[in-house]
C-alpha cells in the first residue's frame, strides 16, 4: 500500500475532533490514538515525535533551560522536511516567546533578559527594543497580545490558557485548507488532540477549584461539625 492510501485511510479512522472549548473527552484515548499512528512511515513517525515533544510545554522537565529549548528548536526546524511543518513550529514557539516575555515582565523584570536563547524567533530583537510597550508594538502581528496583557494583570490564569488554546486552534484551522488526507492532516489532527486534551485538563481543575470554593462557602457556617471552632478556618 502507498503512502497516499495509507493515510487516507488513517485519517478515515479517526473520529472527528469537534469544537475545541465544551469537549469532554477527546475524540478517542491516547492508547487508541497511538496505535492508529503505527501506521506511519518510519521518518513521519519520527518527525510527528520529535515535533510534539518540542511543542508539549505543559510536559517540560523542570531541568529545561529556555536556552535548551532553543537549541533544539532550531535544530528541529533546520531538520524538519517542509514550509508547513516548519511553519507550525514557528508559529508556536513564536507564541510561546512573546508570553514568556509578558510573564516576565509581570513579574517585574523592568529590562528584557540578557541571557542569550531566551525567546526564539524573528521576533527576539524587536521585543527587546520594545520592553517597555504594553503590546511590545506586535498589536498588528499578533492581534491577541493585548488581551493576553490584561488577563495577566487580572492573574487570570485560566482565561490566559483559554486565549492561547483559541488562538493556536484557528492558526491551525487555517493552515489546514488543502490538507485532508495527507501527513500534514495527521499532525493536524494530533496538535488538535493535544489541545483539547490540555483543555479538558484545565476545565477540570478549575471545575475542581469552583466546587472547592462553593462547598467551602456552604459549609462556612457548619465548621463546628467538622472540628473545633475555634481553628475552623472558612
């Protein structure tokens, strides 16, 4: 079987993702999902790994340095065999750098970071020779740099994670078009899993954290029941 039927058929396989926000479970476990991938050729398979691993930030070691984290990214990019997929990891580490250096200055860093390898990207400089400016002067390029601004100044870390998912799902809806049943729609599919995957994740703690939070509320007048009243904390 060629590679042109073989991935017609996998795409076949695979149930449809739907929306982004609202799942409540992906479209199908990541067991069955990796077993569907087996399917691939050696050299994709290798390149859909070594791209979601550089992609997969919420799994990061602790031990990673933003500067190896570049590395590899370059070396990733350099490596990867087409514009499309070079063009999605870009895209991402683009984002990801233009956060970092928000957080960053949140944090109350009043010069951008001497470091070398910090960010990645076409970006780098011009951030640095903007720290000062609210959007950094990307409003143009990256119309969501001003909303990501104010859900870091109100700490709304949640809403932060919702604008990044929202934004990376229709870059990907859009790099797409023209991509139904080939390679590039197999990676589509599975950075889309991914990011729902990241979604549940994070609708879950925060369901977590309102029930917590309510239960907390209607229990504040019953303490007593649960231990002295005296160390209840409400």
């Amino acid at each position: 079987m060629d590679n042109d039927s073989r991935y017609v058929m996998l795409i076949s396989s695979l149930p449809f993702h739907g929306p982004l926000f609202g799942a409540h479970h992906t479209p199908l476990s990541r067991l069955r999902l990796e077993q569907r991938l087996r399917v691939l050729e050696p050299e994709d398979a290798n390149i859909l790994r070594r791209l979601t691993e550089i992609l997969d930030f919420i799994h990061h070691s602790m031990d990673l340095t933003d500067a190896e984290l570049v590395r590899r990214t370059r070396t990733l990019d350099a490596e990867l065999p087409s514009t499309f997929l070079r063009d999605l990891l870009r895209f991402r580490m683009e984002q990801r750098t233009l956060l970092a250096a928000q957080r960053r200055r949140r944090r109350g860093e009043t010069s951008p970071p001497r470091e070398p390898g910090w960010g990645y990207g076409r970006w780098v400089g011009h951030i640095e020779r903007n720290w000062h400016e609210p959007g950094f002067r990307l409003e143009r390029v990256f119309p969501w740099v001003t909303e990501a601004e104010r859900l870091l100044q109100a700490d709304d870390s949640l809403g932060l994670e919702r604008l990044k998912l929202a934004v990376t799902w229709a870059h990907l809806d859009r790099m797409s078009e023209g991509h139904w049943f080939d390679f590039e729609a197999v990676v589509i599919y599975v950075l889309r899993w991914d990011l729902i995957a990241r979604w549940i994740g994070q609708d879950g703690e925060a369901a977590l954290l309102r029930f917590d939070g309510l239960a907390a509320d209607g229990l504040r007048d019953y303490a007593h029941l649960f231990g002295d009243p005296r160390t209840a904390v409400g």
